[in-house]
C-alpha cells in the first residue's frame, strides 16, 4: 500500500468537519430566518398581537404560544432547511475531495482499477436489501417504540411533501454527506491508515450528525459499507449510489407502506430479515470480485510500523 510521505496533524482531519458544520450550521439558521419572516405576523398574533407586557409573568405566558407556533413552523419546513444546509456545504467538500486527487497525493483510494458500469447494479441491490432487512431489525427489536428522539425524526421527515423528501432527503442529502465523510475524512485518513481504521473513523463521525441513537447505530453500519464500497470500486460514484439508494428504498417503502406491511407480522418480519441476510451475503460476495482492491492485499503484505502522529 502506498503511503502519504508526509503526515499530517490533528487539524488535517477535523478542520474540514469543523468548517463543514460550521456551514451547516450557518445555513440552517440563515433558512430558519427565511421560513420565519413569512410568518412573523401569524407568530405575532399568536401571542396576542401585542409585543408590550405589564410583567415578566405577562410576558412569559404571551411568550409561550409564539414559541410554540414558531416551532411549529419551523418543524413544518424542516426537511427544505436541511436541504438548503446541505447544498451550502458541497461547494467546500467538492473543492476539498477534488484537491485530494492531486497528483503529489499518495492515495491507495485513486492509483486501482475502477470497476466497471454494469458491477454498480450491485451495489443498488445491495442498498435495498440493508435497507428493507436493517429496517425490519429495527421493528424487530421494538427499540423504535422506546426512542421518542427517533420517533419524533421519522415524523419530521415524514411530513414533508414526498416530492421535497425525493430531492432533499434521497439525492442532496446522500450527495453532500458522502463528499464530506467519504470522500474528504475517509480519503485523508486512507493517506495515512488502513483500510479497517479509515473506515472505524470516518463513520464514528458520520453516525453523531444524526440526532439519536438508533439512527446513530443504524449509519455507523452503514457508513462501513459505504467505506468498502468507495474502496472496492476506485470512486465515489459507489458510495453516492448506495447511499441514495438506501435513502430512496426507505422513503419509497414508506410511502407504499410496504415496511408497515412487513412489520405488521412475525412471519413476514422474520422471513424478511432472513431472505435480505441471505441476499445481502450474496451481493456482497459478488461486491467482492468487482475489482481487485487494496483490502485484503494490506492484510497479507506486511507493512512497516506507522510512526506517531498528530492524528493518533
């Protein structure tokens, strides 16, 4: 395996995540602004139509139903500011990953032979089968019942139009997260470490943008996938497809309710939890012979120790 000649530091890694969210952020507060102003006099209104108060106790009780109509407004265009924060950060993931690709860098990741067009409908079907069986191990093991976090997530996304949910939730989204933690943290942790510890790392980082803990455990697993499969094919184009198609199975299953239909029984959950493991094995297995990778060849090509670094 090809190593980075120069090692890098602390901030080689985390300053695109910090400036990454920093964005975000930013934009999401620039969009919840837009949304607001539209509806500052429906908020107004709805704590009387008054901004003078006698008391503080005054105040506060008219206070409270402007908040919670501000709330509400605000969870009703939530999936619109996510996509707005998501588009405002791929301008510095895109610019960032294609530096990475220049020719000074020394990447396991560019210098393979890319799979071929045809191999990528493995990947598709790969995606609705993790999708659909990881959707039944959650029904499964009720753990979405006991989490309100992901409960009131599900309802939020959910609420959007179905056309919003397509373009914000199943392309922009999958596109901006895979430039910035596949294609920016994985690829400059592959300069410098294994496959396995890239990958550890990137996904860490990838599950805590998400708000609870059974979506945080749900994108760590696959975000390791979504790992092997930008290094098994030699491009991002794996890891984007996968991820929009792990996106777009979720909102169309649920849509046609065709989750509810196989959550509604024990057979149709367990037979379906088997039939994806058995499927995803075999679409894995062929996943493996799409190209010759770099994967297990550092496993059997012994390697001098790493040196101390920054990052470590």
């Amino acid at each position: 395996m090809n190593r980075s000649p120069q090692r890098r530091g602390f901030l080689y890694f985390a300053g695109p995540l910090f400036l990454y969210w920093i964005i975000e952020f930013g934009a999401q507060m620039i969009g919840e602004l837009f949304v607001m102003i539209p509806h500052a006099m429906e908020i107004v209104s709805a704590g009387g139509g008054s901004l003078e108060w006698e008391s503080q106790e005054q105040m506060q009780e008219a206070m409270l139903p402007m908040y919670m109509k501000a709330v509400e407004i605000f969870m009703q265009y939530q999936v619109e500011i996510m996509t707005f924060a998501a588009l405002c950060t791929i301008p510095l993931t895109w610019f960032l990953f294609r530096r990475g690709h220049k020719p000074d860098v020394k990447n396991p990741l560019f210098d393979q032979e890319k799979a071929a067009l045809p191999k990528y409908l493995w990947i598709v079907l790969f995606g609705v089968v993790f999708c659909i069986g990881a959707n039944m191990l959650i029904a499964m093991s009720q753990l979405a019942f006991a989490d309100p976090s992901y409960q009131q997530a599900s309802d939020v996304f959910y609420s959007a139009a179905f056309a919003v949910q397509i373009v914000g939730l199943g392309i922009v989204t999958p596109l901006a997260e895979e430039l910035m933690f596949r294609g920016v943290l994985f690829g400059r942790c592959r300069e410098q470490m294994g496959f396995y510890r890239a990958a550890i790392w990137s996904s860490l980082f990838f599950s805590m943008i998400h708000g609870n803990m059974i979506q945080m455990v749900y994108a760590l697993a696959l975000g390791m996938f979504l790992c092997y499969a930008y290094e098994k094919f030699g491009s991002l184009k794996a890891s984007v497809l996968l991820h929009i198609t792990v996106n777009m199975v979720s909102l169309i299953a649920t849509k046609a309710g065709l989750l509810t239909w196989l959550c509604m029984s024990p057979g149709r959950l367990a037979f379906g939890v088997i039939g994806c493991a058995f499927v995803g094995a075999v679409v894995f297995v062929n996943i493996q012979k799409c190209s010759d990778n770099r994967i297990g060849k550092e496993q059997r090509t012994p390697q001098p120790p790493d040196e101390p670094t920054g990052w470590q």
